[in-house]
C-alpha cells in the first residue's frame, strides 16, 4: 500500500510504528476524522483506512464516500457501533492480535 491513514492520533499497541516499520506511509486525520481532516490526510490518494477508536467509526462513511475502493480496518478495544460493522472489511481487537502481526497482514 502506498498510504495509510489512521483515525485517531493516538494509536493502540503503536501500531502507527509497527506499519511505517514495514514500509507504509502512515498519515493521521485529526480531531474528529471529519472530511476535511480525511482529506487533509490524503484518504482520496489512501489504499486503507485503520480506525482505532470506535467512537469515530462515523469517518468509515465519509471516506468511504471519498475512496469507494478503500479498504478499511477497525482496530480497536471498544464495541464497533452495529451500523459501522457492515462498512468495514475487518475488525480487529488489539487484546487479540498484536500490532506486528496486524501491520505484517495488511502491508
């Protein structure tokens, strides 16, 4: 992949350093990951959107909507909200597998 772009700032089990040690280009949409902050952090360019705070799953439409073909993982210790579920190809959590592993399937 050329470009990741996770949600949050702050990432579970770094798994920001975990993707950029495998080569990936990691961007970050601030604050709320609302469509400017998607834009700003390049998701129309993006091949994967990692969601780590399943309180912004909201952000799974809006680049969605932005990037038809992204492909998007949800990559958290909270509950996915059940209308955010079907949007995203898998959801992860971290107390299951670590973020090494992660990285290494998805680069």
């Amino acid at each position: 992949f050329e470009r990741f772009c996770n949600v949050v700032g702050v990432t579970p089990d770094n798994v920001t350093e975990a993707l950029e040690e495998r080569g990936a280009d990691v961007a970050h949409a601030d604050g709320t990951a609302n469509r400017p902050a998607l834009e700003e952090a390049g998701i129309v360019d993006a091949d994967l959107l990692v969601v780590t705070d399943a309180g912004l799953a909201t952000a799974i439409t809006v680049a969605n909507d932005l990037n038809p073909d992204l492909r998007v993982v949800i990559y958290a210790h909270d509950s996915v909200p059940e209308a955010f579920k079907g949007q995203a190809g898998h959801i992860i959590d971290p107390e299951l597998l670590g973020s090494e592993t992660l990285a290494e399937e998805l680069v």
